[in-house]
C-alpha cells in the first residue's frame, strides 16, 4: 500500500492485454480487451460494479475471446483511467455512455454484462437504447423497480441493503470511509459480500488489493458515491420519477440474470421479481458463491455466459 495518491494509469496492468482509450459521449474511456482480440467479431461489453474497475472481468475476457467474441471492459466514468466529471452519474447519462461506447467501438449492437452498479447501467441502456443492445447479463443487479420496490416492501431487503447506502450519501464522510487506510474499506466490502472459499485464494487476496489501489486514485472515491447519491436523491425528485416511468417497459431481448446464493446483499426475492421486466429472462443461482459470482466461480458463471451468447 502507498501513501501517496496512485496515479490513474497504475490500472493498465502488464499482461496479455490490450489498454487503449476511447471517445465517447464526451468523455475519455479506459478500455481493456485481450491482446488476441479481433475487431469485427460480435461484441461483448463488460461494466463492473462499485468499488471496482475493468479488473473485475479479468476471468471473463480470455474466456469470451477464445469462443470467438471481441469481450471489451470499460473503466466506467468516474473510475480507473476514465474521466472523472463532476456530474453525469444519473440513469440517463450513464446509457448514454454506454450506447456511445458501443458505436466508438465500431460497433451497432452489443451484448451488455454488467454487476452490481453496472448491471443497473445495462438494464437502462437496455430499455433507453434499445436498438444497440442483443442480449444483456445481470450479475447481482436487479432492475431497478424491482430494486425500490423490494427496499420499500421487503424488511429484509431493506434491512440488508439500506443502512450502507444512506451511509454514502453524506458529503465527504463517504469519501473518507472509502479511502481512509489505504482504501481498507475494499478489504472489509470484499470479505463481508463474497463467499467463503474464494476469501481463502490468492485470486481474492490479488483483486482485493488492486482495488484498494485503484479506489485511492484521485476523485474515484467521490465518483463511484454519485452514482449512489444520485439513485437515491433523485426518488424524490422529477428527473428520478421521470426516470422510473420510463424504465417500466419489459425487455425482449434475451437476458441471464446471476447470483451468488450467500450473496446477503442483493436477495434472491429482487432478482426473481425482476422477471416483470424482462420477457426471456433466465434466472440462475450459483451455489458457494456471493456478491461477486463472476470472480468467485469464473468457470460456472462463463458457461452460463457462453450459453446466453450461443442462443
């Protein structure tokens, strides 16, 4: 650990990949494939979840190369390499990034995976967008009606999920807590969410500390809270209402839903309820995982993937 701010580009890791920027919606982009990659093979877009960056698909992108896809992960805005803007973290702007990243890319259609903060970027750019979206993959990240309204309606689920995110909403408190210790707080966010086993492998002590590192780069703390802040102040405003209305539409497009089953964060009630919204929705439920299904049993949740892609 260092006491001194990492500079944003300690994220373009040595390795089989292939960093390089891309313009989009006004903003620069991180992005990660694979040094294998091919350019004009179907597209597989890659959208981590708090706390994290591009790291968070390490497992998935040798995998989606080699069974003939082009698998990109992006840093989202506000974190890793990425632009850091001071506002742009509301439902709207963040599928607009997404739909702009898919036509930087070279591309007109994408199929989206995304977890946790992400996977509610997929969902909105899936409905807002939905002539650039062909199948989506939810790790952890239920719609966002489903979401409300498991949090108004379920004492669980609010019990679960509520207390840490009111917590982030307060200035500069949330920042700290994030960052204090050489950003511990990823450490102890890690340990609580995942499940038993992979807290026990050199494959979660590796990604623990890599975000450690990345959240201490200067303005991700406050970044990654926006995207938080903004979900839950805008309930009570006219954009959030707005927002919600428009998000009442059910999806066609083929969609995989995924969590971990000791996942005490996101309940299997949310993720099942969130079938109203998706028309071909398959739900699936991985056994010894938790928060991070993707990371903590990479093999099962890419056969899942690959199965989605081959529809």
């Amino acid at each position: 650990m260092t006491s001194v701010p990492p500079d944003p580009t300690l994220v373009r890791f040595d390795g089989p990949w292939r960093h390089f920027d891309v313009r989009a919606n006004g903003l620069r982009f991180h992005a990660v494939e694979t040094q294998r990659f091919v350019a004009d093979r179907p597209l597989v877009l890659l959208l981590h979840g708090f706390a994290e960056f591009w790291w968070s698909w390490r497992h998935q992108l040798a995998a989606l190369t080699e069974a003939g896809y082009r698998a990109v992960a992006v840093d989202l805005r506000g974190y890793g390499d990425s632009d850091k803007p001071p506002r742009g973290y509301d439902g709207w702007t963040l599928a607009g990034d997404t739909n702009a990243l898919i036509r930087a890319l070279g591309h007109t259609n994408a199929t989206l995976v995304g977890h946790a903060d992400g996977g509610l970027v997929c969902w909105a750019t899936a409905t807002l967008h939905p002539a650039v979206v062909d199948r989506v993959a939810v790790v952890s990240s239920p719609h966002p009606r489903a979401l409300k309204q498991g949090v108004l309606f379920n004492s669980e689920e609010r019990s679960a999920f509520l207390a840490p995110f009111l917590h982030n909403q307060l200035p500069r408190i949330g920042e700290r807590r994030l960052t204090r210790g050489d950003g511990a707080f990823v450490d102890e966010y890690f340990r609580e969410r995942s499940g038993a086993h992979w807290r026990t492998t050199g494959d979660f002590a590796e990604a623990v500390s890599r975000n450690r590192l990345a959240i201490q780069i200067p303005g991700v703390a406050h970044c990654s809270l926006e995207y938080r802040r903004w979900a839950f102040r805008s309930q009570f405003r006219n954009d959030g209402w707005r927002f919600m209305d428009l998000m009442d539409e059910r999806l066609e497009v083929p969609l995989l839903a995924v969590r971990g089953h000791d996942d005490a964060y996101i309940l299997d009630s949310l993720m099942a309820g969130s079938r109203r919204w998706a028309a071909d929705m398959d739900y699936r439920t991985i056994t010894g995982a938790g928060h991070f299904a993707h990371q903590e049993t990479p093999d099962e949740f890419n056969a899942m993937l690959l199965e989605l892609l081959e529809r």
